[in-house]
C-alpha cells in the first residue's frame, strides 16, 4: 500500500503531463534574454563572435525555446524567429535614442557606453522592447518570462504588451510599474517608482484598457501613481513625485503633491514616534 507521500510524489510527477501550456526552460531564457541585449551591444560581450555568427547561434537558440510553446513546432517557432530578427534593426535603432535621451538628459551620465553598461534603467527597456516584438509576433509566455528577469534584476516591472514611444528615458528606475495597456508617447522621462496602473483589477477587465496613456515629452517624477484606462495625461506636462492621478489632464498640465511644513517655537517634550 502505498504511503501518503508516494502518492504526493506520483501525483507531481503525473502533474507535468497535466498543464496545458509549456513553459520555457527559465535558465535558458535568461541566457537568451542577456545574449541577445550583448549582440545588439557587442561592446559589452566578453567574448564577442562576428555578428552573422552570433545570430546563428541566437536565431536556433530561440527557436529550440520557442519550438514546444508553439502549435507546429518547428514551422512556427522559425517564423518568429526570422520575423524577430528581421525587425530586430529597427529595435536596436529605437534603443539607441533611448540610450541617447539617457545620455543627454541625466548629468551623471559621462558616455554612452556608461549608459549601455551599467544604467538599469536602459537595460529594462532594452529587454522591454526584444519581449514587446515577440509579443506582437505572438511568442506565448517567453515575452513575460523575458520582462519578469529584469524586473528581478532591476526592480523595473514593464510588461511586453505595454506601448511605448521613442527616446524614453528611465532614471534610477527601482519600483517603476507599467502596466499592459499603458501607452506611453514619445520623449517621457520616468524616475523611480513610478506607477501607471490600474483602478480594478477584475479579471474581467483582461480585454479592456485597464492603464492610463502618457502623451509625449511628459515627466513623471519619482513615486507619483496614475491610475486608470481614460486617464490622459496630455503633452507636455509634468507630474510631480508623490501624486496621485485617476482623472485626465490637459496639455502643459503641472500636477503637484505638497507637503506641508510645520516649524515648531519650541522642543518637543516627548520623543516623537514614527510609525512606517
């Protein structure tokens, strides 16, 4: 008779057959994600091979990944990964006004090879634009899988369904969230912990426009939150750190969060307890 844990063992190892989709070898994604980010980048690759070389080894590594997440295997997976590669110019075109907007608008930024290689910021998005185009081509799961790397490297949480416009600048970045049906125009300017999420989050909202849309040349400074799928914020404005936006605003909007500054005559007579 078999034990209550042989019958928990045989049922995890019966589990594997169970789910419905494949998931891609974590490890192996991980390695594409940071080999792919280095061919566009071959300065920062130790060990860099000529470019045509690399891509072969690249385009068969993606499709072996792609290959059991995809109905017809092989035929599919390869018609991705040539679609992939055959816009992968335009995304590194893209990324270079990203790394450029970086370059020019942060002053601690002496070059763009310090952009490329230590900026979080411009590695979130890197990655956010290679998971936004095999989202688009259809790739199920490896975009998410991509996305959620860096926001574990990063702490830049971007999901590959959002959109987003040209020369975006992310400074600093930790606990940046944009959400699926963000749409984010061109020149905005992000700092850390930003939030452009949701009002609900009923599953069945899925197909709706669930996050608000950031029109060009923005700046949403450190924290603020906006939040719902009509919420416009309209060009040209500036959100100031810690607000927090569930309507729309008009073009050249200023949104401010202010604090309130109390300067006491005398000593506190007990110690003041803060509470977080």
């Amino acid at each position: 008779m078999k034990s209550a844990l042989d019958q928990f063992f045989q049922k995890l190892d019966a589990s594997r057959e169970t789910y419905a989709t494949r998931l891609p070898a974590r490890i192996d994604a991980h390695r594409l994600a940071d080999a792919l980010f280095c061919f566009l980048f071959p300065m920062l690759d130790d060990n860099p091979k000529p470019a045509v070389v690399q891509y072969t080894i690249l385009r068969h590594e993606l499709i072996k990944i792609l290959a059991p997440l995809v109905q017809d295997n092989d035929s599919r997976a390869s018609e991705i990964a040539d679609g992939f590669f055959g816009q992968l110019p335009g995304v590194h075109e893209a990324l270079l006004e990203d790394a450029n907007a970086i370059l020019h608008f942060d002053p601690a930024a002496t070059c763009l090879e310090e952009v490329l290689a230590t900026y979080p910021g411009f590695q979130a998005i890197a990655v956010y634009r290679m998971a936004n185009l095999l989202h688009r081509l259809g790739a199920p799961l490896l975009p998410r899988v991509f996305s959620e790397y860096l926001h574990g490297k990063t702490g830049i949480d971007i999901h590959p369904a959002a959109t987003i416009g040209r020369s975006f600048f992310i400074d600093h970045g930790t606990g940046v969230v944009v959400g699926a049906t963000a749409v984010i125009g061109n020149n905005v300017k992000l700092y850390q912990g930003v939030t452009l999420g949701a009002v609900q989050v009923e599953k069945s909202m899925a197909n709706k426009k669930r996050h608000p849309t950031i029109e060009d040349n923005c700046i949403l400074y450190a924290n603020c939150t906006i939040l719902g799928g009509s919420t416009v914020v309209g060009h040209d404005s500036v959100i100031g750190g810690n607000s927090w936006l569930t309507e729309s605003v008009p073009p050249y909007s200023v949104v401010l969060h202010q604090s309130q500054v109390k300067v006491r005559t005398r000593p506190f007579e007990e110690p003041v307890s803060f509470v977080i």
